[in-house]
C-alpha cells in the first residue's frame, strides 16, 4: 500500500464520503449553506475545482486565487477534506482562442472546437506548457494548505489528437520503440499493399475512416495515444509531487474506457479512483458495474476509490432513467463490497445551468426535501457503522483475464473473420456466472502473476505476446485450470497470425489446432451436446477444431459441424486447459466455467447450502468478502426489488449496520444489504 495512502485513510479515519463541489458556480452566500449540508450529511471530503481553469486563471498568467482560499479555509474549519483536481481537463477560452494548435483533431479531419471540454491535444507543448503553469501555480500555493488530503489530476483522461504534433510525437514514440525503419516494417508486415516506409517523415497516424489501414500501425497508435495521455497526468504529477510528497495524487478512471491502458497507468498513481454510471434502467447493470469495481481493485491490488457515482439519474443518454429508492444506497454498498475506500458523488450541488443541469446531485434543485437528499445523508450517516472495513483486502481464487492490447487487437483494427467483437460484452459473459455463483474473482492482465489461483479465464485473449503464453503454460504445468474461449492465441502483439496457425500460441494449452474460424450468420444457432448428456445451443462463431492431445467435452449435434468438437479438456502437466470454440449459450457457459471451477477446487465465498439446514444462495444475493488482520467482513447485497432471500451464515458474527449478533439464517429483504464481521481466524501454527 502506498504510504501517501495510508496517510490518508488515517486522516479519514473510514470510508471517504462526499464529492465533486464546485463553489466557483455559486454566490458565496451558498457555500455556508453548504458547507453546513455537508455536515449534516456526513460529508467529510470534497473534490475542488475539477473544471476550474477560467476561474483560477482568466487570463494567460493572471491568477485569482482569493475564492478557492476561501473555500479550502472555509471547508477545513468545518472539518471537511479536499481533494484538489488541477483544472486542466477544461482548458480555457483564452487559451483555445490564441492557440488553436492547442485544440484536437478528430479522425476525420474536424477540429473539435472549444465549449465542452476535453478540448485539449495531448502531445500539444502549448498546451502541456499551460498546464503545467497552472498546476504548479495551484500546487505552490495549497500544497501545505491543511485541507488538503488528496491531488486530482484532470479528469477522465481520453482525447485522441490527428494533428501534426501528434504525428510527430507519434513517430518520436516508434523511434524510441523501433529504433530503426526497418525493425519497424518488419513489426508492420509493410510488404503488403507496398506499404514500406524509407524514412520516418513518411510514417502518420491512421487514417481510420477513410480506409482499411495496416493493422499493427492501428495497433500501435492506439498504445501511443494511452501514453501521450499518461504524459499528461505525470507531468502534473510530479509537479505536486515536487511541492510535497506526502498527499496522494490520482486521476479518475472510467467504466470499460477503450483509450488508456489502465494497468500501465494505475501503476503511476497512487490510488486507482473510479467514475461509474451503472444505468438503472437496465436490470443487470450490476454485474458489468461488479466487473469493473474488480477490475479497480485489481489494477493495484489494493482498495481503491469511488470517485464519482450519481445520486440519481444522470443527463447524458438519451433517456436517464432515475435509480429508484434504495438503488443507490445499494450501488454504494456494492463498491465498497469490491475494495472502494469511499462513496463519492457527481456533483455536491446540482448545477443550474450548463450541459449537467439536469444531472443529479446530493443535493438536486429540489433541495433537502427531495427522495434523493434523504437517501444521500442516510448513507451518509450509516457509513461510519462499518468504518473499521476500510482498507481492508480481498482474496479470490479465479483470475479473469483483461487486457487493453489484446482488447485493441480485436477492436482497433479491420480484416478479423468478424469484426463486431464487442470485448468488455464478452469478458462480462465470462464473468457473469461466475459472479452469480457468489466466486471472488480478480481481473489480470498479460504481466500479472498467475501461481496465487487455482484457475484462469482467458475470454477471447486474441493478442497475446510469448511472455504471457509461457505464463499460462507454466501456471497449467503446475496445477493450475485454464478456461479459455474461441479465437484466442491467433496473433502476437504486432497483430500478425502466429505461425503455424491456429490457434499459433496456445497449441500446446488446448491440444488441437484449428483449420478454419467460422462466424456464424445472423440468427443461426447449433446445438451442442456434451459427454455427460447435457445440452445447450450456441451462435456467432464456430471453429474446425482438430484435437491433438485433448479430449472432447462437447459437440455440434446438427449443422455444418455436426459430430465435430465444440468443447475440449486437455491435460498440462498437473493442471487442465479447457477450450471453448463457439459462443455457448448462458446456461451452457455457466455450466462449463462452473464444472471447470469446481473441479479446480475453487470455493465460492458464501458456502449457502453447504451451512446446516440453509437454502441455496440465490443468484440475486451478492456476496463478497474483505478482511484486514483483525476482522473478515462479509458484505451481501440483495439486487432483488421484489424478493427477500434468506441466507445461512456462520454464527459468531455480527451485523455492522444494525449492530446486532448473527446467530441463525439471516433474512435479506429486497435491496437489502448487509455487513457482517467476523473475528480474523487465528494464524495456523
Ligand atoms: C463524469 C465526469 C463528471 C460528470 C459526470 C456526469 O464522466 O467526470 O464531470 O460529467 O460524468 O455523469
């Protein structure tokens, strides 16, 4: 754990809770309205001036600096905390106006002017020259100011720049990777369509809508625009950091976000820190919202921060859809169940005007009689119940394998036999059954280490480089199960098909090669039957598997495929490998990952019926576990609106929030949730 946030969870002394506070839209007449809301609703940190740019600096080099020393003055003396963003995500008029250069290209040639925001070329000098000014201008004077806790880089980090700067910047990022043209048309397959290059001034961005450019060149764009981002953010970084050293400096992330690496970029951080929207109006918004909280937790292996989360509904789909009464408290509950540190919101106070006005807000137009307000100083007041859960881990037994390169390589680039792989859709499809049989899983990537889990999930792993691949031969050698799906191993990370083909890297894992990949038609569905007499259908994709050393779990039982292997199990050493060549229904997926999950020993967190005379676990309970050195915290969450469940947990424990002993079953009503401790088990002697 960094010692920067150790400092801060002892300044915090539980779980953060509050949110983004822009007093710079306000008469000063609010902010003691506010500030005295914020107390009473339990809020004890803030994020400042996020979008502040043209408050803190209206004109190049002018600083007025006077209403944000009132407003850190103002929340220190009521004990609440700041985590200062430096502005930069929302660059100013001015500098847009006489730096057009400054502005970002899109990929088809139109500038994208100013009046949102985001409105920024990453690799532009003038505007990183400006950047810097103001965050060092913001981190001399409030570095040692005693509200701060916290430094916010930005925001939400991803415009993608066509400009001659970022042409240059690119060719900059491929000398240093290549180092010669000729390493780097070997990397590209530059044979093809004549596409050799004979000197660096030749080599620019894609041009993606005009035309099907060369694959690895996409490839490569794509990681070099996740680093000129990363520029950004630590350019800023240690800018603060030179001014002190001690207070944690983050950005905040997105759910399933295409455009940054964020396994490269949480190592950069302090702290991995979340925005997320699940939408309320689609039933299972919390699975995919499970998922990415994983993935949070994963990037550092430590808790992270929920950043941003609305109160309510939000303002940018086209229809936004309210969460209902007790949906947000249970959002809340649910990243902290999955390692957040804090509950932070989108926006303190809800913006009169502007793009957000109809956002919501802790505190909406409505004021402190609304639904929502309610709720928010509820969840505001309950939180310190369970304040002794804060920091504490988490174990899981099963890995899920996500990865940004091998996301790019299916996503970014033409020419695969299909070319509508939704990835974050896919993973989620691996992860959802085992998320319903209550299993904790961690996400990884190709560099994570494997040998702590007793299995890995490996859904469409299209890219992967050599490194990786003896990982998880090395992981199967020694015991360990491999599920992996169709079209996985094809390519290595310069997007060529690994020779001899297929599946070139993982023929030894799954044991057969396969001669042709088979995208199905639209509506066409096979069905599958399975050894041990089950069935299920499948659709989009099939392959012409020929087993070598494996054995066949599944075949097709009609169609083009019919009595050709669907499913394989092939023995590694002393671990097991199974491949799964077509897209199985849901029952027929759960059914594969669950088999393969038990019989690798993995335990899911809540036993449920295997505790004298309890029920099932339903699959609309969530459970999770966290623990620290003194105490286990099991976290349930019913996502049932209709529907009370009761559930067999071990005696000895107690309920946080109502502060009551478990002794027998414990009934969950609909959207409930609860914390139950349990005394840490003694170390084994
Ligand atoms: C986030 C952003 C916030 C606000 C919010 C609305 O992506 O960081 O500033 O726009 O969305 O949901």
């Amino acid at each position: 754990m960094s010692p920067r946030m150790d400092a801060f969870r002892a300044r915090i002394g539980g779980f953060a809770f509050g949110g983004d506070y822009n007093p710079e839209q306000w008469d000063r007449g609010v902010w003691d309205e506010d500030v005295k809301l914020m107390r009473q609703a339990g809020v004890n940190l803030v994020t400042l001036g996020v979008f502040a740019w043209a408050s803190l600096e209206p004109e190049p080099g002018r600083f007025t600096f006077g209403w944000l020393d009132e407003a850190m003055d103002l929340l220190h003396a009521n004990g609440i905390s700041v985590d200062l963003a430096t502005p930069t995500a929302a660059p100013p008029a001015w500098l847009a106006h006489e730096h057009p250069q400054t502005l970002p290209v899109t990929d088809d040639g139109h500038v994208f002017g100013f009046g949102s925001r985001l409105h920024f070329d990453p690799t532009s000098a003038v505007y990183r020259g400006h950047a810097a000014a103001i965050t060092r201008a913001l981190a001399e004077r409030y570095s040692r100011h005693p509200a701060l806790a916290m430094w916010h880089i930005g925001n939400e980090y991803g415009p993608v720049a066509y400009t001659p700067g970022s042409a240059s910047a690119f060719r900059a990022w491929l000398r240093r990777k290549y180092g010669d043209l000729d390493t780097l048309n070997d990397a590209w397959y530059t044979r093809f369509w004549s596409q050799r290059y004979t000197s660096w001034d030749q080599v620019c961005p894609p041009e993606l809508p005009r035309s099907w450019s060369n694959p690895a060149r996409r490839l490569d764009f794509t990681r070099f625009t996740s680093d000129a981002l990363l520029e950004c953010f630590t350019a800023e970084r240690d800018i603060v950091r030179a001014c002190r050293d001690d207070i944690p400096v983050l950005t905040n992330f997105m759910r399933f976000y295409q455009r940054a690496d964020y396994w490269r970029w949480a190592r950069a951080e302090d702290a991995v820190a979340l925005d997320i929207y699940p939408d309320p109006g689609q039933d299972d918004s919390h699975v995919a919202a499970a998922l990415n909280f994983d993935l949070m937790r994963s990037l550092r292996a430590q808790p992270w921060i929920l950043m941003e989360q609305a109160a309510s509904a939000v303002s940018q789909w086209k229809v936004n859809i309210p969460k209902s009464p007790g949906r947000m408290r249970l959002g809340s509950y649910q990243a902290i169940a999955h390692g957040a540190d804090s509950v932070l919101f989108f926006q303190w106070r809800a913006s009169r005007g502007g793009h957000e006005r109809f956002h919501s807000a802790m505190l909406p137009h409505s004021g402190t009689g609304a639904r929502t307000w309610k709720e928010v100083a509820a969840l505001g007041g309950e939180l310190p119940r369970i304040a002794a859960a804060a920091g504490s881990g988490t174990n899981a037994e099963i890995a899920l394998f996500f990865d940004w390169d091998a996301w790019w390589g299916l996503t970014q680039t033409h020419g695969l036999p299909r070319n509508d792989f939704d990835y974050p859709a896919l993973v989620t499809e691996h992860y959802r059954p085992l998320f319903h049989a209550h299993h904790a899983i961690d996400l990884i990537c190709s560099r994570s280490a494997l040998s702590r889990y007793r299995m890995v999930v490996l859904p469409n792993a299209y890219l992967v480089g050599d490194r990786f691949v003896r990982a998880l031969e090395d992981f199967a050698a020694g015991g360990g199960t491999l599920v992996c799906s169709f079209f996985s191993g094809v390519v290595d990370e310069n997007n060529q098909v690994r020779q001899p083909a297929y599946p070139g890297a993982f023929r030894g894992l799954i044991g057969a090669y396969i001669d042709e990949y088979w995208p199905a038609r639209d509506g066409e569905e096979f069905a599958v039957s399975f050894a041990d007499g089950t069935t299920c259908t499948a659709d989009w994709w099939q392959e012409s598997i020929h087993p070598e050393s494996a054995t066949v779990m599944a075949s097709y039982a009609g169609g083009d495929f019919a009595g050709r292997p669907a499913v394989l199990s092939n023995t590694m050493g002393a671990g097991r490998v199974v491949y799964i060549g077509t897209r199985l229904d849901r029952p027929g997926l759960a059914a594969t990952l669950l088999g393969a999950a038990t019989a690798a020993g993995a335990r899911p967190v809540i036993a449920g019926a295997g505790m004298p005379g309890a029920p099932e676990v339903p699959e609309f309970v969530e459970a999770t576990r966290r623990a620290n050195d003194c105490a286990e915290y099991l976290f349930l969450l019913n996502h049932s609106a209709t529907d009370s469940a009761v559930i067999g947990v071990e005696p000895g424990g107690t309920d946080l929030i109502t502060a009551t002993p478990v002794s027998g079953p414990l009934t969950l009503p609909p959207l409930a949730v609860a914390v139950l401790e349990y005394p840490a088990a003694p170390p084994a002697t």
